[in-house]
C-alpha cells in the first residue's frame, strides 16, 4: 500500500482513468435521475449496464496508460519525445481504444455482459475514442516533461554543486601555504632580479585567482578563455620549474570557440605538475592537443619517489560534470609510461 501510495505516477494515472470514465458517461448517469429523458434518449437502460460502461472505460483507460509507456517510452527522462511521436502515439491509442470497445461489444452479445444498447450510446463511441485518445496521449506527453523538466532542474542544481566543489579544491590549491610560500618565493627572488619580470609575474597571478574565484553562474566556459587562464597558470609554472617543465599547446583555431567546464584543463595540467618528478635529473612536458572533438593532456608518468598516487577527487568530480552536461565521460588512461586524460569538448 506504501509503494502505491508513494508512486505519484500510478495515483496520478487512475485519478485520471477514474474522472474521464465519469465524465464519459456523464449523460448516461444524468439520464438514470431522470426518467423521462432516460426513456427518450436511452431507452431501457439500467444502473448495473451504466457501472459496468464506466467500469470497463476505466479498466480500458489503465490499459492503454500502459501500453503507451512501453510503446513510446514516455516514462524516460533521457529519450527526447518529438512531436512526430506523440501524434503516432495518438494514433496508436486511438485504434487500440476502438478496438477494445469493440472487444466489449463482442462480449455484451455472445457472453451476455451488460452494456448500454441504446443508438445515441453508439453514436458517442467514436467521439469517447477521441477524447480518450486526446487525455490519454496528452497525458502522457505532460507527465514526460513535468519529469523532464524536474530532473533538468536536479541536474542543475548538481552540476552548480560541482562547480562550487570544483571552485573551492581549485581556490584551496592556489591558496594553500605551500602554493603560496612557492609564489611568494617566486615573487622575491624575481623582485631582486627584474622588477619588470616581478610585474609580469605578479599580473599573471592576479589573473589566476582572479579567475578561480569569479562565480558567473555558467557551466561552461569557452575553451578559448579557459586556455587563457591556463597559460596565466602555466607562466606562474615555468617561473619556478624553469627549463625542466616544458608545455606542448596545439589546438586548431576552429576549436576555440567550443566550450568545456571551467577550470577542467587547468586541473589536468595541475594534476600533472602535482603528482609527477620535476627536475633537472627528469624534465615534464606536457602536451595538451586535440584529437576529434576530445581535447587531450599528456605526459610522462614519472612519479615522485616521496608523493602519494593521488586521491582522484579531481578527476572524479570533473567526470561528474562531464556526466551531468551531456551525458558523456572523459577518458583516463596510462599506454607505455603515459598518462593520458581526454575530454569532450561540447
């Protein structure tokens, strides 16, 4: 009783099928009270053929529910409903009801089921196939994209959760002691050096974070800004690894205005710097390229004797995201000493 009471769809279904078998046969049931009209329209007619009409409409009703659902999928969130088949559903749902009434006037004649004989009453089945037709379809079609819209706003609100998740590892990274104290080192030492290489560098880590912490509500981004953004990282990168971390960059100009997550390579690049030996013993290059409509960061797997393998929280949250936009996933992989992560760029 609980699981029937908590399935909205089913309740909704029979409030449905139990209103349009009343109001179907509403002249009917207004007929039986009163006498005169009764034996001018529907002559002979009893309560017990009335209620059995309503009964089977109903019953009829439920049915083709169903067989909707399974036919055209209405049920589905994912498939994508198009006008083409919500009118074949109509059809469909059309012939099958004239086929059922037929069925319960075969049964009336050769069983001896009571039902309504009168020739007004005949008259009315095809418009009562139509308009069982027109609720049942319609019905469906604005069940489908109540879901639709409701798990549109889930997958919103989940994919803005990500995002803030995403922002937030993303901030921590930039602003932990360690990130900090290396800026900070950076920053001294290129003071004493060059004030005009403190400047640029100083610029360039205002952009990072400044970039980190902008919230535009969007969940994309194109990947031309996102590149921007990286190469601010990078800079900030190759002041302190200096000739041993090297960065291959070669996406086509057509691709700039695609768009990805934001701050996805910047991660991928992170990861990359974070859990693999920079030095002058082992240099890192990095190669972030292109291949079909997945954008690809590459290097060599050399991990740090002292570091750890990693969490993967990054790489899981950023497959959550792809999951949520577009239903796709991005690709890890390690093939002969590389490690290789690809995503769809949309």
């Amino acid at each position: 009783m609980k699981r029937i009471l908590s399935n909205k769809y089913l309740l909704i279904v029979n409030a449905i099928s139990i209103m349009v078998a009343f109001l179907t046969h509403f002249p009917e049931i207004i007929s039986l009270f009163s006498p005169d009209v009764e034996e001018i329209i529907f002559p002979g007619m009893h309560w017990t053929e009335v209620g059995n009409e309503m009964l089977f409409t109903y019953i009829s009703l439920l049915l083709l529910f169903f067989v909707n659902e399974r036919l055209f999928k209405f049920n589905s969130t994912v498939r994508e409903i198009s006008w083409l088949k919500v009118l074949c559903s109509f059809v469909v749902v059309w012939i099958l009801s004239n086929i059922l009434g037929k069925a319960f006037v075969f049964l009336h004649h050769n069983l001896g089921i009571p039902a309504i004989d009168a020739m007004l009453h005949h008259y009315l089945h095809p418009f009562r196939d139509f308009l069982i037709s027109t609720v049942v379809t319609g019905s469906c079609f604005l069940l489908y994209q109540n879901r639709r819209n409701n798990t549109v706003k889930l997958e919103n609100q989940l994919l803005r959760t990500e995002n803030i998740a995403n922002q937030y590892e993303a901030l921590k990274s930039q602003l932990n002691p360690h990130m900090l104290f290396n800026s900070l080192n950076t920053l001294s030492m290129l003071i004493r050096e060059s004030s005009d290489k403190a400047q640029a560098y100083l610029q360039e880590l205002s952009r990072v974070l400044r970039y980190t912490l902008q919230d535009n509500g969007s969940h994309l981004v194109m990947l031309r800004d996102e590149l921007e953004f990286v190469n601010s990282y990078i800079y900030l990168l190759k002041m302190r690894y200096e000739e041993n971390l090297r960065f291959d960059i070669d996406i086509p100009e057509g691709m700039m205005d695609r768009r990805v997550p934001p701050m996805a390579v910047q991660m991928l690049v992170e990861n990359a710097v974070k859990h693999n030996e920079i030095s002058r013993r082992k240099s890192l290059t990095v190669k972030i390229y292109m291949e079909d409509d997945m954008l690809v960061v590459e290097n060599a797997r050399q991990p740090k004797l002292t570091g750890s393998s990693g969490t993967r929280v990054g790489l899981d949250n950023l497959s959550k995201r792809y999951r949520l936009l577009n239903r796709r996933d991005i690709v890890v992989m390690e093939d002969s000493g590389k490690f290789i992560v690809k995503i769809p760029v949309i």
